[in-house]
C-alpha cells in the first residue's frame, strides 16, 4: 500500500483502497467517543447498559423488591450520590437531573436501595444500610447518651438495628438510669409501636414522687416503665404477664453489667421476650475482664471474672460458636445455656464492649436445620462420619465440662 491510498501507489490508479493503518485508528477513535458518551450517562448514547429507570416517589420504589433509582449519572455499588439515588445497592441512571426538589428529598434520606414488607402486617419499609445505621444512631442522642458519648456502641451495634430503624419496633431496654436511653430509642426507631425500660429503683430512676417502688409506669401511650430487678425471677415473669403474649423485637441489656445476672436474664427472657428475627444485645461486657480478687459493682460482687474464667459471661457465650455446629458434632441435643436457649439462636457477634444475639426465624430455618442436624446425625452419613473419632472420647470429655454455671449464678432472685 503505498501513498495517498491509492493501490500500488500509482496516481493512475484511482480506486480508493483504505490502508490498515487508517482503518485502526477510525474504529479505534469512534469506539473511544461511544465508550465516552457511555461513562457521561449521555441520553444521546446508542445503547444503554441498563433499562431506563422507572419512576421514583421521594425516592422509594413502587414494588416488591424493587431497587430505588436515581435520576443522574448512574452508580453500582455502596455509593451514596449518583445523580440523586442515594443508598447502598444498584443505583441505575436515567438522563438528567431529578428536579431540584425530589434531588434534595432523595439526599437527605440516602437509605436502602431496597423496599421491603413486614411479614406480620404486609406494610412496606425502607432498609437502611448499615452506614446509615451507625450515623442515624449517633444523631438520635440529643440527649447525650453515654451509649454513643463514651461506649461508641452507635459503631458496634448500629448496623445491626439499621434493618429496624423504619419498622413499627417493640423495643425493651433493661437499665434505663436516668431515662435518657429511652428518648435515644424514640428518635431512632420514629414510627416504634412500644418502647419499654426496666429500672431499679435502687438507683433513683423509676421511683414515683412519693418514694414509692411502683411496679410499672405508663411513661405515654406508648412508652413504659418496669421497676425491678433483672435478676429476680418472679419480677421478671409478673413483666411477662403484663405483656399479655407482646414479644419485641429489639432487647438491650444495659442493666447491672454483671456477669451471671447478663446471663441468667438471657436465658430467662430470649424465648419469652423475643420476637422471631429479633436481637439481642449485652452491653457493658467489660465486667467479664475485671479480674481483680474482691471487685465488686452496684454492691455486687464479681467472682472468678477474667479471661477464660467461669466468671465471664463472655467466656460463656463463647461456646454457642458450638452449638451452632452441633449437627457438624452430630450431636442435636448440644447446649451450654439452660433451657437450651441456645437452640433459638442463629447469629452471634462479639464487638467492642457488647454481644448482639439473633434470634431464628423458625420458618426460614427450618431447612437449614434439616440438613445441618438431621441428615449428619443419619447413621447413613457414611460419607462424613468416618471423618469423627468414632469413639468421641474427647468430644465427650470436653461436652461433659461444657455446661458450667457462671460464678455467682443465682436462678432463686438476687
């Protein structure tokens, strides 16, 4: 190919022959302004990579699963901008801008991507991610709650109440102090059916004016107060009754902090007072460290407390990792906790100071459990069984040590 394009180089020859070079570079050039015009999220652009974005409503979607769509420069992944969809998940682009009113009403929610439905009611709400959590829990404390001030526990366990954050929630804090807790929760959860806070009168919160110990308070209509012990049994079943079968769905355990009376209230009140889907959380795990021979809180003392010792309640729940893979042990019946409370659990995170404990949804765990305890314990299980010491001496060494009480356990009443 010689010069000026024509064949053989010969200007006699006038048949247009375009070189290889000058094809490269005129599909090379065009495909970089397309894939230019792709990246702008040009409306003009010929081919789109995702379908159009349907109409958004204040930014919620319209159905069942849907994700919600901003209007602008389209975004995958956990961004919070794109043109106006705010959130974690799929974020399509459509065009233009959104107006300038729906852009700002979709900023200041950046939530979910996704809408979902309680399964009790069918009502919708949105999720929150669980960066949104963190934040929605640290701006909730007006009133400048040690939870978020000194603890950070808006980090630890803020992303775990973000999926209930819009959700009509039955929560029940034990250890409520000086009730600013409680208004924490109303701003945090703003469309809550019930908050509940169980306080000791020994400490001053709760008493009437008259010094009384009243057993409950009807803070409002929708708030309540309990006075008593989360120690004392027979308290904590009269609390029981007055429910009247109304389980919550959001327990916090900010009460004595110490270490058997954390677990005894566990294993008194997660079947009891728990939703299915709820959590479960133990603030103030400190206690379970202080090793120190004679330490005492609130007039309580704390026996055998310290790493890896019978006194830690976080020595304790360690074990449910266990439980949780007790059909691996082929052993359905393993528990550490009384009552085998344990058997209601699916999750356990231990963070910075706290435990959050979820509890099974028996329906969606119903397979689950089928097949992780059931089809290993089938004595047909020839294929993993041979992989066990068949004796299990050491399996049942260590089971047999397992179910310790911890120091200073009292099931009578404190």
């Amino acid at each position: 190919m010689g010069r000026g394009g024509f064949a053989n180089g010969t200007p006699g020859d006038r048949r247009p022959r375009f070189s290889a070079l000058y094809l490269s570079i005129l599909f090379f050039g065009s495909f970089a302004a397309y894939q230019l015009g792709l990246h702008r999220g040009s409306s003009n652009c010929p081919l789109q990579l995702a379908p159009p974005a349907p109409a958004v409503n204040n930014g919620n979607a319209e159905t069942r699963g849907e994700e919600v769509t901003g209007g602008g420069g389209g975004v995958e992944g956990d961004g919070e901008g794109g043109g106006g969809g705010g959130g974690r998940g799929l974020i399509r682009g459509g065009g233009g801008p959104l107006p300038e009113q729906q852009q700002q009403q979709q900023q200041q929610q950046q939530q979910t991507s996704r809408l979902t439905y309680d399964n009790d009611n069918g009502s919708a709400h949105l999720v929150l991610s669980p960066a949104r959590g963190v934040a929605d829990f640290a701006a909730a404390n007006l009133g400048g709650s040690d939870k978020v001030k000194y603890h950070n526990y808006h980090v630890m366990y803020g992303p775990v109440l973000a999926p209930f954050m819009r959700k009509p929630v039955r929560l029940l804090e034990i250890g409520v102090s000086d009730g600013k807790s409680l208004k924490l929760w109303g701003r945090m959860f703003p469309n809550h059916e019930h908050i509940a806070g169980i306080g000791y009168w020994k400490h001053g919160f709760g008493k009437a004016e008259n010094g009384a110990n009243p057993f409950k308070r009807n803070l409002t209509d929708k708030h309540v107060l309990y006075t008593g012990s989360q120690a004392d049994a027979g308290f904590l079943g009269k609390v029981l009754a007055d429910l009247g079968g109304h389980k919550f769905d959001i327990i916090i355990d900010d009460g004595s902090h110490i270490p058997w009376h954390q677990i005894f209230t566990l294993e008194t009140i997660f079947d009891t007072f728990l939703k299915e889907g709820g959590v479960y959380v133990i603030e103030d795990i400190e206690t379970s460290y202080w090793d120190k021979p004679g330490v005492s809180l609130y007039g309580y003392p704390i026996p055998n407390a310290g790493i890896g010792k019978q006194g830690s309640a976080v020595e304790k729940l360690k074990g449910i990792a266990d439980v949780l893979n007790r059909g691996v042990l082929l052993d359905p019946s393993y528990s550490i906790l009384h009552g085998n409370v344990d058997h209601l659990m699916s999750h356990i995170t231990f963070s910075q100071n706290c435990i959050m404990i979820h509890k099974k949804d028996q329906e969606q765990w119903k397979h689950a459990e089928q097949h992780n305890i059931q089809n290993y314990h089938r004595a047909e299980a020839a294929a993993y069984k041979p992989r066990l010491d068949p004796s299990r001496r050491d399996y049942r060494r260590y089971k047999a040590t397992s179910n310790w009480e911890v120091s200073g356990m009292n099931r009578m009443g404190a």
